[in-house]
C-alpha cells in the first residue's frame, strides 16, 4: 500500500490536470449557469466516468499500448476531435442567436441519462485524457509496487475527478453566477465555441503527427 504523502501526490497532480479550463470544464461551467446545479451535476457525474474509463484504460497497461498504437490513436482523436467541433458548431449558433436550441437545451436533452452520456461522451472523446493518468500515476507509483498500490492511486484520482466536476457544477450555479451568465450569455458562448474549435482543430491536427502523444 502506498504511503499518505505518495497518494497525496497523485492526487495532487491529477487535481492540477483536473481543475485546469479545457472543453470538459468549460463545458460544465456554461451547463451549469444555463440550467442550473442538478443538471451540471448529472453532466459532470458523466465526465467523471468518462475520466474513470480512462483510467482503468491507464492502470490495466492498455494506456502505454494505446500510445504505441498509431493507427487506433489516430481514429480516437479524429473522433474527439470532430464531436469538440459539434460543440464549437451549436455553442456558436447559440452565440448568434440566443434563441436557437443547443447543447444545453432541455428540449434537446430531455433525461437525466442524456445529460450524463453527454458529458461521459465529451471526456472519453479526448484519448489525450490516458496520458494524464499516465502522469499523474507516475508521480507516486514505482515499478516494484502491487496491485493493492495501483487501486490505491486510481482510487485518488477518482475521487480528485468528481470533486473537480463537482466543484465547478456547485461554483457556477450560484444564482449570482447565473444572472451574469444571463447577461453575457452571447459572449459566454462565442468565447466557449472559438475555445471548442482550437481544441477540436488541435486534436485532430494531433492525429496526423508522427509522435504518438
């Protein structure tokens, strides 16, 4: 079993990589000021397991094979990339016109379950995720550790990713949060598309790259 401080560093790490703006906490924070806690915390439940698939994907091996693995890297971020532009597509006629339906619609989404594939669909769609737990993993991991000390590590940085997600979901639902969102809200949501597109662009620019990370 790992000791106190070697877990405290996984989770520290896993935490900077976690509360760090990207798609998935950009995402839940606009979901969060448009419709409110519940729904932001049935969507970032979703990224959550999105980010545990991943890690079972890191811990079991199968994420030094997918680094390795150019032709299947390729596909995973060429997907993810596509679905970041989706998000940049119906962020950006929502930007236009407030009116128009988009991801965060309820009438677009109109259970609890969809909301939450929504969200576990957005963070399994970045295969860039894996490298993270890689990371993270390693801070405090050593070859010669067990199982029982992998769980362990895992086990952090599953905890550290709901808390993450539920951070945000409970920050940005307050109902001053809300109103300025309401205010703003064309703003919000030009900014969330262009940050969407270079995020979508990047991935999928990333697929064609030599290197497999």
């Amino acid at each position: 079993m790992l000791d106190p401080f070697s877990l405290f560093m996984i989770g520290l790490s896993f935490f900077v990589v976690a509360v760090t703006p990207g798609p998935a906490n950009i995402s839940n924070a606009i979901i969060a000021m448009r419709q409110g806690r519940k729904v932001s915390l049935i969507y970032g439940a979703g990224l959550s397991f999105g980010l545990v698939f991943w890690g079972v994907i890191a811990a079991s091996g199968m994420g030094a094979v997918l680094q390795s693995s150019v032709y299947l890297l390729m596909i995973l971020k060429v997907f993810g990339g596509f679905y970041l532009l989706w998000l940049a597509y119906l962020s950006g006629k929502s930007a236009f016109n407030p009116q128009v339906e988009d991801i965060n619609d309820p009438s677009n989404i109109p259970t609890a379950r969809k909301w939450f594939i929504r969200g576990f669909l957005l963070n399994i769609s970045n295969p860039k995720t894996v490298i993270a737990w890689l990371a993270a993993l390693s801070v405090g991991l050593d070859a010669g550790d067990d199982i029982h000390a992998l769980v362990a590590g895992v086990l952090v940085c599953v905890f550290v990713g709901f808390s993450v997600n539920a951070m945000y979901s409970l920050v940005f639902s307050f109902t001053g949060v809300m109103n300025i969102y309401q205010r703003i809200s064309r703003w919000i949501n030009g900014i969330a598309s262009a940050l969407f597109t270079v995020a979508g662009i990047g991935l999928i620019r990333s697929a064609f790259n030599r290197s497999p990370v």
